[in-house]
C-alpha cells in the first residue's frame, strides 16, 4: 500500500515510523523518537529501496537503542560505509537531479557554483558533521557582494543536507535553516522584468495590425499577450493542443514552469489569430513555425518584434501587465487572475481546499482581456 502513497505529506505507519512524501515526489521513510531526552527525527530511506517491513525491522532496531540509552544515529554510522564528504553528496545529488533540468546551462551552474565556494570550505568534510557556523562561512564572503549567487548557493547547499537527511547519513535539522541570523540583511533588491504599461498594450496590438509585413513572430507575440503565458509555451506550441470547437489550449506539464498541464481558455480574438497564423504556416505541427522546417520560432523571434518598434520591454513583462491590469480594471478574484497565469499557489492550507481550475470564470477574464486589448484596433 505504500508504494500507492502520491500526495504530499506525512502517512503514520505507528510507533513513530512514517512515510513522508516530498513536494518533488520524492518518498521516504522518517522514525520519530527520543534519544537522551531530545526528539529526533532519523531517515531510513527512501521507498525505492527500503520496504515497509523493512523500515519497521529498522525502527524496532533504533528504538531498543534509544531505550537502552544509546544514540541509533552514532551506532548505525559505526556500521555502515564511509559517510559522504559534502563534495562526494553534492556530485551524487546533481548526477541524480541533473536530467529533470531541461537548461543545460543550469546544469552546470548547479554543480559549479558548489565547486566555487562551498567545496573549498566544506567540500572534504563529512555531511554529518557539517553545522550552521560552517554553512555561515561559505556565504559571509559573497552575501552582500554577490547577492543572487548567494542565495542560489544556500539553496543548492540546502538541497544537498536534505539528501544526505533522507539518506540516512545525517539527523536533525538543515544546517542551513538558521543561518540567516548570523548574515545581515541584503539591500539589493530583486529585478523585476521590463513590463510595458497595460494602458499602452492596445495601441501596441494596433501597432502590429497596422504593420505591412505581419508575420508569424507578430502573430505569436499577440497570442502570447492575449493568453498571458510565457514564450517557451508559445513558441513551442503545436497544433494538436488546441481544441476549436472547445476554444481552448491545454499546455502539457512538461512545458509548464510548475509541471502541472494549463488549461487556457481562448478568445473570439485568441482564435482568429490562430486561423491568421495557419493561413501563413509553413509547417503541420507548430502554430508559429520558424524559417526551418520542422522548427519553431527562435526565443529571440518575439524581442526583435518589440525591437523593430523601438520598444525596450521584454516579453515576459507582458504577464505582469496582464496582472496589473486585471487588479486595477477588472472585479475578478485574485485566485481567478492567479489561475489564468498558472502561479503556484504559495499556502499550502488553501492549495488542499481549492478545487478545479476555474474555466469558466477564467474564460470570462480572458475575453474581458481580449476585449481591451482591441480597444484602439476597432477604432
């Protein structure tokens, strides 16, 4: 039954034995018990490897310990092979992750910015020995002088500790969860994307109407502003997602940001692009065919659009565009604009109690942002 067990979250098996299933999918085994008067939580494994008689054999094994007055942990280490250094974990964790990242430039980043500076300070060490001041050292020198690498870095080393704790080479909590409190607060403050004034998107739209060579990086361009998705779901976007008769676009997980399939519901607008592009497409499987057969669109297709009209905004800025516009014009609920741009929803408590996508009130916003956006074509 366990190996059943999908959803997120912690399943009791009984006497402080769980099976805890990780936002990624990732399944483990945890027990929960008191060693020398302090609760601890100790990894047994992960599903793919250790069944359920067997985390529960494991269990009544460290639990005796832990009665006996000894520490599960400090004995199992004394059995089992060498402990990782943190060099050897992040290796093995970037080896094991590296597929799921379609960028191959994130690939190596990942890794390298370990290699850089975490490896120098802490690479040689042992995973279970590793504490917050040692984490608290790699970070000091770049917090405030490199602050995205750092961030990213805390992250990356933060993956590694949760690793090695469901691994079983470790116990007790993410050294890198407090370490925080001992770096001072970074002013830089994040970027935002170049977002073009939603009272500016018609004349825009009718910029592009009014252009004699309309073609198929002009036709995208629209269509990703009316359906407020991002470019690479756009661009690779490809004739068997659309349903006519339906009017509606369903993106699969694997193009989506958060893996999960978006449905979009498509404009009166929306869907005369769609039959504008076919008219011109040289290709049956993209919507917006590049030069190349079989090919779609370049990323840079729809920026050099924006470029030959002298406009220095980015593409994606459009979907915060979308955003601003549907807060301050329109009386559509927050969840309902959050849906149409297919966020993540950050409460896990509301997340559990919402139900379906919101189609329907999501088609009425759509339209309702189709409907502005020819605001300035129709006149």
């Amino acid at each position: 039954m366990a190996k059943q067990v999908t959803k997120p979250g912690r399943y009791a098996d009984g006497n402080g034995l769980y099976l805890v299933v990780d936002p990624s999918g990732a399944r483990r085994w945890v027990l929960r018990i008191v060693v020398h008067g302090r609760r601890r939580d100790i990894g047994l494994g992960g599903l793919s490897i250790v069944s359920l008689k067997d985390a529960r054999e494991l269990a009544a094994q460290y639990r005796r310990i832990a009665r006996d007055g000894g520490d599960p942990i400090a004995e199992r280490n004394k059995a089992n092979a060498v402990i990782p250094t943190f060099q050897d974990a992040a290796a093995q964790v970037h080896e094991e992750r590296k597929h799921s990242w379609e960028n191959a430039k994130h690939q190596s980043q990942w890794i390298n910015t370990l290699k850089t500076y975490a490896n120098p300070l802490i690479g040689n060490k042992r995973v279970d020995v590793i504490d917050t001041p040692d984490i608290l050292r790699v970070l000091s020198p770049i917090w405030l002088t490199k602050s995205e690498t750092a961030r990213r870095l805390k992250q990356r080393i933060a993956t590694v500790f949760d690793w090695a704790k469901a691994s079983g080479f470790r116990s007790g909590d993410n050294p890198c969860d407090g370490v925080l409190k001992g770096l001072p607060a970074q002013r830089e403050r994040p970027k935002h994307f170049a977002a073009m004034p939603y009272a500016d998107i018609p004349q825009f739209i009718g910029m592009l109407h009014g252009s004699n060579n309309i073609d198929q990086s002009s036709y995208a361009l629209e269509f990703l502003i009316l359906s407020a998705t991002r470019t690479n779901e756009v661009l690779k976007a490809v004739w068997s997602e659309i349903n006519i008769d339906e009017a509606l676009w369903t993106i699969p997980a694997e193009r989506m940001k958060a893996r999960r399939e978006h449905r979009v519901p498509l404009s009166s607008r929306a869907l005369e692009v769609l039959e504008q592009a076919r008219h011109i497409s040289t290709d049956d499987e993209y919507i917006f065919p590049g030069r190349v057969i079989g090919k779609p669109l370049s990323n840079m297709a729809l920026l050099q659009v924006m470029r030959r009209k002298g406009l220095d905004y980015t593409i994606h800025g459009f979907r915060s565009s979308f955003r601003d516009w549907a807060e301050d014009q329109t009386s559509f609920s927050h969840n309902v604009c959050e849906m149409a741009l297919a966020h993540t929803i950050k409460d896990k408590a509301e997340a559990a109690y919402r139900r379906g996508d919101l189609l329907e009130k999501r088609r009425e916003l759509m339209s309702a942002w189709a409907t502005f956006l020819q605001d300035q074509v129709t006149k």
